[in-house]
C-alpha cells in the first residue's frame, strides 16, 4: 500500500513562484512513483494471465508518462 506523505514547509523568506516551484517538483515526483507502481502492477495483472487488462494498464503508464512530461517541461519554465 502506498501512503501519502504531505511535507509542506512554510518558509517565511519564500516567494509565492518558489512555493509554487517547489509543489511542482514534489508532484512531478510523486506521479513518477505511481507511474512506477502501476507499471508493476501491470506486470502483476500480466503474470495473472489477463493479458487484455495489462496492456489498458500500460496505457494508462504511457499516458502518465506523456503528463508528467509535460508538467515537467512547465515546470523548467516557471523556475
């Protein structure tokens, strides 16, 4: 089971674009490592013997990736 973890440090000296920076960063993060967990989910399910059910899951991770791209490229441009 995957738990969340909220880490939210309230530095007084940071700008609202760097509070901003550093949200995108952790979420940028945190999408990779569920991305990664549904890509051995989808393994789990293959092994199971569904492979129909496998390959919308990996889908699905391709998709995850393609966002998490792009929230990376916006990313580099609000820092």
């Amino acid at each position: 089971m995957h738990m969340h973890h909220e880490h939210h440090a309230h530095d007084t000296t940071s700008t609202p674009v760097e509070e901003l920076v550093a949200l995108m960063k952790y979420m940028v993060g945190h999408n990779a490592e569920h991305t990664h967990e549904l890509e051995h989910l989808a393994l789990d399910i293959k092994d199971a013997g569904n492979e129909d059910v496998y390959k919308e899951v990996m889908e699905a991770v391709e998709n995850y990736h393609k966002g998490n791209e792009i929230l990376a490229e916006a990313l580099s441009k609000l820092a």
